[in-house]
C-alpha cells in the first residue's frame, strides 16, 4: 500500500498511527500540492482520494490486521468495532476543524476541554474509548491531545494524558512514536513541531544554560592527568541535566506526598522491630557475609547499655510510572547515603526560569524545598544530642568524591548554623578515634561527635578491611545520633519489599486496612527465590519474556541489577544458594517521552523515562516519633536505551517536573 502526502503532520499523522499501529505495511510517498490532499492506492493498484475514505480504508484495514487482534483479544473486540463506527465521525469532524484552525492562524474550535469532557468521562471508565479494545477512536482522540498540546491548548485533565501514555505502550506505535522523524515532523510549513522548536532554542542557549547550571553550583568533580605530567588536576563540570522538566499531574504529586507520610512511619516500625528484622533477614544472614556483619554490629549494640536509642534516618522512595496499568510502581525505598536533594531544588527553579524566559511558558509548580527539608532533619537529629560543641561526622569513601559539591552544600548549611563538619573515611575514624566505653562517647579527631551522617558504607566494597567494619561498630555502639542507625540499614535490604508485599507482613506495621491499601497501590509484583522447586517455574515464565523482569541483588548504589536475556544466564549459572539472595521483579514500563539531556555540556535528544523520588525523613525514639517530614521530590530521567537511571553511575540526568 502507498500513502501519498506532504512530509508534514497535520492531516496525516492519524492515518499513519492507524497503520503504524496495526503494523499494516506500507510506503509513504511524498508529494507536493494540497497538504490536505491525502490519498492511499491500495493493493490493487487503485487509488482512494477523499480523506473520509482514506480514514475508512485505514480503518478497515486495521481491524483485519493480525496485530489489532493481538493487541485486542477476540472477548474485547466484538463492541470495539461498532463502538469505532458510532464515534469515530465525531472525533474525525473535530480533529479536521482543529487541523484547518491551525492552518488558518486561528483558535482551537469550541472549546477544547468542553468537545474532550465527553470522552474523558468515557476513559474513566474505561481507559481505552472501547474499553479494553483500542480503535481508530484512541488514535484521533490521541492525535487531538498532542495537537492541542502542541498549541499550548491541552486541557489539564489527567485521564487524558494518562490516556495517552497508556495508548503509547502498544508497541508498534511506540517504535514509531519514538523515531526521530516522528517527534520532529513539523505540523505544517507554517507550524513546527515542539520539539523542533525546544531543541533550536536549547542548542542556541546551551552554553549559557550549562552555566547557568554551574553557576548555580550544580557540580560534579572528576580529576584528569595533564598532558604532560603524572599530575593529577581536579576538575568540576555540570551535574548531567535535563533542560525541560518530565510533566506530572498535582493529583499524583500528591497522593505520592501522602504516601510518603505513611512510609515514614512504616519505615520507622520496621526498623524499630528487631526480633522481626532478625527472623526475616536469618537465611539472608547465613548466606551474604555483608548482611550478617551489619547485623551482628546491631546485636552487639542492643546488648550494650549507652547506644544511642534516638534513630535518624532521611529516606527517599522511587517510583516509576507504569503506563500499562495506569499507576505509579515502587522501585525502592532508599534509606542511605540519599543523594542530590540541593541540586533538585536549583534545577527545578532553572527550569521555571527557562520554560518563562524562553518559551514564555507560564507553567505551574510546586517549588521542591529539599534543602530545606533536609536542614530541618540534620538540625533536629543533631539538637537530640545536646551538645551544641559536638561535630557532624560526614563518613566517605577514601577515594576521589564525584559527589563532592553536592556534599559540600550540606556541610555549608550546616556551617551556616555554626556546626562543624569532618569528613572522614571509616579508616581515617578507627585511626584517629576515642570511645569512652562508660558513656558511649565518641570523638574523632579529638571532637566529640554528635550526628553520623554516613555518605558511604551501603557496599560492602566501602569496607576494605577488618578496622573499617571495627570502625562501623564503634560508631554504632556510640552515643552520637547516626544518619541512619544500622538497623535502618538492615530495613534497606530489598528482599523487606518482596517482604512488605505480603498483606499479612505489612499489617503487622499498618493495621488499618485502608491504610494498606494505600500503600499496596504502588506495589510492584515480586517472586521470591527461596524455594528451590518454584525456581523452574518462575525460569519458565520469564524466558516467555524476559523484557518484563528485573533481577535484584541485595545491593545499592546503581548498576547492580540484572535485566532481559542477563536474568536467564544468572538463573542458569548461579548456584541455589546464591540465587536466593536475589529478588525478582516485574519491570515497570513507563511510555518514553521526548528528553533534552546534557552530558558534558553536549546535548543529546531521545525517548527516555523518568524516575520519580519522594524525600522525607524520621526521627524517632524507642516510645515515638519525634519528628517525621516529608516534602522534596527528585526526578531522575534516562534514555530509553539503558536500563538504569543513575546520575552518578553515568547513565541519567537530573530533572524536575512540571504539572500537567
Ligand atoms: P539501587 O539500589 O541500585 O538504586 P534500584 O532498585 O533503584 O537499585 O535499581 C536501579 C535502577 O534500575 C533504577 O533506578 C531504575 O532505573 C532501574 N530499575 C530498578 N527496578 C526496576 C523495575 N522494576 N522496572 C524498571 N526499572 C527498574
Ligand atoms: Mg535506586
């Protein structure tokens, strides 16, 4: 079949998503003349003109195709067909009056909210307009959506863009939705596509935008030879960064906000149970030597009168949007060594400042205050101590900090209140450390320390020799508040979300059912390698389709994890024993978006994905919280090319968002 148009948009683009989607094959031939002028000459050599007819034949023609009955199973399709036929004039009559109001300079037809009401009360029910089924209807109503998105004139309803992300997981439309020429097509000779317009203005300001960035402190160190010498010369260059915010509608900012509040508290329990933590974590701890070593560094201090009882911790929880089911999923909740709360807030900020100075967009936003969160939190740990001379102990890696600016952000902060920092390596403490074995003090470096703020020690290369774990001990046994005390650590361990997955595990900790529900509306689906006659099962269903998993070791930090044909070869070579550390879970599968990411200072346009981290912190002691925040976000964006969305493992870049 050849379609025969103009290279542009406008017209167009819903016939070749119909086509696309139903993964009929044809060839595009461009031609000149009216941009309306669209026409198809089929198999038979004949040729179909009227738009009408193009559509119909389109349309016919895709429900015949092999891929809209795999993407529709036979129960679904029976009412998709004449629902198809009942709505689709109005949708097509709409989009037409759209397409030549763009043509002629003018407004949007009617009113665009008040035409879309109508569907979207249908998606609420629905999600797709025919129910499970998609048709000819979605790809219109999905071709209004943009098209009112790329005027400016998208109502903010979010069924609609969910609506949207939900119709982009089809896979043949997600291929060409992803394809550069796609995403750049102009509307028409007259109206460019957004993205061309965004990535002109960003290629123009790059320079000032990198140093906007940097300006802004933003910085990352890294240390080169110079050329002629063994010398080695610290460098600093912008964090990776995103120049436009990912979009999020404030209804699920927020109920993630609220869910936050419920995972400090539930965090808080976990870690205070420590004959729960024990009985859970016992085959854990006979078979990985990191975790039995923390957890004998916990014994050891309940069996010890002076530890510190208040216990501090700063969380984040991560979540990805899952687009085919329409919620957002949980990939871990971070208990440690939580990084890039300063740089969120100032990116958000720049991003306001570019989206208004340059494309005199007047977004909405909800300003992250993580900084402020996060001084709030140290503050209050570091008064429970009550001793106004006492330092912040930062715990780092010997080696060169990537991270030092970030870091060095809070302990200027601190410094701000009149609070010393040192920063110091787990050698550097068991070199240069006093414990008064009477009162639990500790001092380092002849100053007594009253908060522990660990930036490191969540691997177990953080600890290279026996006086780095006797150095973790003695930090743990002592009096000093620690960031976060151990047995939050332990709680950190991924097996406790396979765990937590259990209705009866959690309502242990959350004994309100609503309020489990709530929390469970973000769990991901888990299986647990323990059992050695469930493991060729779970083998078998994964090599149906290994895209849909992820495996897990007991590990933090980024690029641990195991994904599509690597999950096979480890089921495959990995001993019982060792495989039963692991975790396996469901891959989250967002629909990408069009990302401007920055790398040294080059700028690099792709479908990508964002993660989005909630922030809060907990201060507790044995009888109650006493504090417990929540506040800032964090948006990690990756293409969709890598798997993993690290800023300092090298594949993603900073972000922040924007409400839709
Ligand atoms: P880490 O402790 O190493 O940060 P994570 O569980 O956060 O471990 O995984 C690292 C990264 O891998 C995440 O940031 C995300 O990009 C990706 N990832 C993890 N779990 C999933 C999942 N279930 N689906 C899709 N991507 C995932
Ligand atoms: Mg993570």
């Amino acid at each position: 079949m050849e379609v025969v148009c103009q290279g542009y948009r406008l017209y167009i683009e819903p016939v070749r998503l119909i086509l696309h989607a139903s993964n009929i094959s044809f060839t595009e031939t461009l031609a000149g003349g009216d941009q309306k002028h669209v026409y198809i000459i089929n198999e038979e050599k004949l040729m179909i003109s009227s738009y009408k007819e193009v559509i119909n034949y389109a349309c016919t023609r895709c429900f015949k195709s092999d891929q809209w009955r795999n993407d529709n199973p036979e129960d679904f399709c029976f009412d998709a067909i004449p629902f198809s036929d009942k709505n689709l004039p109005k949708l097509e009559q709409y989009y037409l009056k759209l397409a030549d109001a763009i043509v002629a300079g003018n407004p949007p037809p009617s009113d665009p909210a008040e035409f879309l009401s109508e569907y979207v009360e249908i998606l609420k029910e629905k999600r797709f307009l025919a129910g499970r089924a998609w048709t000819p209807c979605d790809i219109f109503l999905w071709e209004i959506i943009k098209t009112l998105d790329a005027i400016h004139q998208k109502p903010k309803i979010p069924e609609l863009y969910k609506f949207c992300e939900r119709l982009e997981t089809l896979v043949p439309l997600r291929r060409y939705l992803v394809s550069s020429d796609s995403y750049y097509r102009p509307f028409t000779e007259k109206v460019p596509s957004i993205f061309m317009k965004r990535n002109e203005v960003f290629q123009k300001k790059l320079p000032a935008i990198c140093h906007f960035v940097m300006s802004e402190g933003v910085l990352m160190a890294s240390q080169k030879k110079l050329a002629d010498s063994n010398e080695l010369v610290e460098f600093c260059d912008h964090v990776p960064f995103s120049c436009y915010p990912k979009k999020i509608s404030k209804g699920e900012l927020t109920s993630l906000l609220e869910i936050q509040k419920k995972w400090n508290v539930l965090l808080n329990a976990m870690g205070r149970d420590f004959d729960w933590i024990s009985h859970h974590l016992s085959s854990m701890i006979e078979r990985e030597d990191f975790v039995r070593r923390l957890y004998n560094i916990s014994k050891k201090c309940k069996a010890y009168p002076h530890t510190q009882k208040t216990f501090f911790a700063i969380l984040r929880n991560d979540f990805m949007y899952h687009s085919l089911q329409n919620r957002w999923l949980q990939v871990e909740y971070n208990v440690i060594a939580i990084t890039f709360m300063p740089f969120s807030d100032k990116l958000q900020r720049l991003h306001k400042q570019i989206a208004e100075n340059y494309f005199e967009e007047q977004a909405d936003y909800h300003l992250s205050e993580n900084m402020a969160l996060l001084e709030e939190g140290l503050l209050a740990a570091y008064n429970c101590y009550g001793n106004p001379k006492a330092i912040v102990l930062i715990i780092v890696l010997p080696k060169f900090e990537t991270n030092i600016f970030e870091q060095r952000t809070i302990e200027k902060r601190l410094f701000d209140h009149g609070i010393h920092c040192i920063r110091a390596s787990f050698e550097d403490v068991w070199k240069n450390h006093k414990f008064d074995e009477s009162t639990g003090t500790l001092t380092v470096f002849g100053q007594e320390v009253g908060l522990v703020y660990m930036r490191a020690g969540y691997q177990p290369d953080h600890y290279v020799s026996e006086e780095d774990w006797k150095a973790r001990e003695v930090i743990e046994m002592s009096r000093a508040i620690k960031c976060p005390t151990v047995d939050y650590q332990l709680i950190n361990f991924k097996i406790f979300q396979v765990y937590l997955a259990r209705d009866e595990v959690l309502a242990r900790f959350v004994p309100k059912m609503e309020e489990r529900e709530k929390i469970q509306e973000n769990f991901a689906k888990f299986w647990e390698l323990e059992d050695p006659k469930e493991i060729p099962k779970i083998l078998a269903l994964v090599e149906e389709d290994p895209s849909l998993y992820v495996l897990k070791p007991q590990r933090e930090g980024g690029a641990n994890n195991y994904f599509g044909q690597d999950i096979i070869d480890k089921f495959k070579t990995l001993s019982h024993e060792d495989l039963s550390t692991y975790i396996l879970m469901e891959k989250i599968d967002s629909s990408p978006h069009i990302g401007f990411m920055v790398k040294n200072k080059n700028m690099v346009v792709s479908p990508c994905t964002s993660e989005f981290g909630v922030y809060g912190y907990i201060l507790s002691d044995p009888e109650k919280m006493i504090k417990s925040n929540v506040g800032g976000t964090l948006v990690r964006t990756k293409p969709t090319s890598h798997s993993e969305g690290g800023i300092t493992a090298g594949f993603g870049v900073l972000d922040s968002f924007i409400y839709e």
